[in-house]
C-alpha cells in the first residue's frame, strides 16, 4: 500500500514537472490551452508588421542579387566567369537545402538564420565590383550554402505567423496561410522590376551616340541575334569603372540597409529552438518533404523543372550580350 502511494506521488509530481515545460505547438500532446494563449501574446498588429518587415528585407537584399544574376552573361562574360558563378552558386545551395536548414534552424531560430544568411551573401554582391576568379567563385559557393537554410527559415517564419495570425481570426488556416505567402510573393516577384530599374538607370548609354555606328546590326537583334557576330560588333561599349562601382554600391547598400531594417523591426518567434526534447517548428517544414512520396506531388516536379529552365533562359541566354565587360587588362 505505501508503495503505490508512493508512485502515485512520483507520478503527480512528474505530471506536474511536465505541465511546466517549454511548450512546443508542435507535438499535440503538449499543446495546451496556455501554450495557445502564450502564441497569441504576438498581436495581430505585430503579426502583420513582421511580414511587411520580412517582405520588405527580401525585396531590399535580393534586388541586387536578381538584377547582377541577369547581368552575369553580360557584365562577367568573360572567360564564362558570370555563368560559372551562377553554376557554383546553384550547385552549393542544393547541397545546403539538403542538409543544413533543420540543423541550423532548430540550433539557432530563424531570425539568427536569416540575419547571418544575409550577412554571408553579401561578400557575393560585393565581389562584382572588382572582378577575380578566387573572390567570386568563393563568395558564390559561400552564397549558395547560405541560401538552403536562408530560403528555408524565410519559409518557416511566414508560416508561423500565418498560423499565429488564424488562431485570432476565424478564416481557414490554408486561406490565411494563402494571404500571408502572396503578400511576401508581391514583394518577391517585384525584386526583377527594382533590379532592372536600376540597372537601366546606372548602366544606360550616354546622350552622344558614337560617330562609327553600324546600324545594320540591329538586323540581327532578337530572334535573329547571333552570339558568335557580337564579337566585332562596335555598337557595345563595356561599362565605365564608375557605372559598376555605382551599380554594385547601390545594391551593397541596399542589402546593408536589408540587414538594418531587419535587426531592428522583426521580432522572433521564441518557439522555433528545439530545447527540452521538443520538436522544433521547423521539423514541421521539413515533414512537407514527405508529399513527394505523393502521385500529386511528383506532378508538381515537372512544372518546377519548367520553371528552372525558363529561368536560365531570362537570365542568362535572353539578357546575353558579349563583349559588354572589363577589358582583360582590367582584371
């Protein structure tokens, strides 16, 4: 009989240890009516004002990324230095997506993620200004680890939010959900339109058009063009060093300020560090990548593969100008 008051006691005491563990909204059986109340500490107007932040950020940064990413077959064509530095870029963050986001995320909560991402992409945009072999593939494969885990914490912050935000509202969570990811897409999408403003402003031709102009090369413009008789043409002059030091400075500038508005104004979200045995929020993305185990998922694969092959042609075969870079004494 006293031994099983005993365990009686051990087990109520054990219960009540538990009942003041960390919460984690990921694991049902924990998550409680004052875990709910705890998420719900992040009002609505904060909810909002962290997407317009992290919305903003992103525009702000990869604005000068996507715009020199259309400009590397024009500006860095040399020797297929620009396109080899998308390639190293690219190659190292399908790596990164594979093994660094869970670890990194569940050690250090999306917002460290974010700001020491942004901080590892930047030497890339820097190291179009004066253009080497070592500093931009370097920098390339530091961009294309960082951007796995980058990608993936953007990702699993929106989503935390959404969810936040629904618990104090009464729409659907997939329609919040909806809400939440188009207006970060807006921003997302609008990164092509700024950068190629910019672009335009800083590398457009001078008023005074050359005395020797061979108008008839405008014939071979668009479908017609021909990659291989752009090496003598005398229309292309390559950009001043002013024009590209203005031109990459801008978009420093612009990811510096990213970094600024980011550190200040966005808040984290608190449950989004594994402690305790608890699984973190980001266990709860990476499960999505079980879907592919699904017929409807892998119908999906093939329009991805559509979109990365018209990216390619965009950014690299559409905006392709020869010739248009430093001259080989220059680097």
């Amino acid at each position: 009989m006293t031994s099983m008051l005993k365990n009686r006691k051990l087990h109520s005491m054990g219960v009540e240890e538990a009942s003041i563990q960390t919460p984690c909204p990921n694991k049902d059986s924990s998550y409680t009516m004052d875990t709910a109340k705890e998420l719900r500490t992040m009002s609505r107007g904060k909810i909002l004002k962290n997407l317009v932040v992290v919305s903003v950020f992103y525009c702000l940064f990869y604005t000068g990324f996507w715009s020199l990413s259309n400009l590397q077959s024009t500006m860095n064509a040399i020797s297929g230095m620009g396109p080899y530095s998308q390639a190293v870029i690219y190659g190292f963050s399908m790596l990164s997506c594979l093994f660094l986001p869970e670890l990194v995320i569940n050690r250090f909560g999306c917002k460290k993620v974010l700001a020491v991402s942004t901080f590892l992409c930047l030497p890339y945009i820097a190291s179009n200004m004066y253009l080497r072999w070592d500093t931009l593939m370097a920098s390339s494969a530091l961009y294309g680890l960082a951007s796995g885990p980058f990608s993936s914490a953007m990702k699993v912050y929106i989503s935390e939010i959404a969810r936040r935000f629904q618990e104090t509202v009464t729409e659907k969570e997939e329609f919040v959900m909806a809400c939440f990811f188009g207006f970060y897409t807006f921003f997302m999408e609008s990164t092509q339109v700024w950068g190629n403003v910019v672009s335009f402003l800083v590398l457009r031709p001078g008023e005074n058009i050359p005395e020797v102009a061979n108008f008839s090369i405008s014939a071979k413009c668009g479908i017609d063009f021909d990659p291989n008789s752009n090496i003598t043409n005398s229309n292309l002059d390559p950009p001043t060093d002013e024009e590209r030091f203005l031109l990459i400075g801008i978009f420093v500038g612009m990811g510096v300020a990213a970094l600024l508005l980011f550190g200040l104004f966005l808040d984290p979200l608190d449950n989004d560090v594994k402690r305790d045995g608890c699984e973190a929020v980001a266990s709860r993305f990476v499960a999505s990548l079980k879907h592919y185990k699904t017929f409807h998922q892998i119908l999906l694969i093939p329009i991805t593969i559509y979109m990365g092959i018209e990216s390619v042609l965009y950014a690299n075969e559409f905006t392709q100008v020869r010739y248009y870079y430093l001259p080989d004494e220059k680097l």
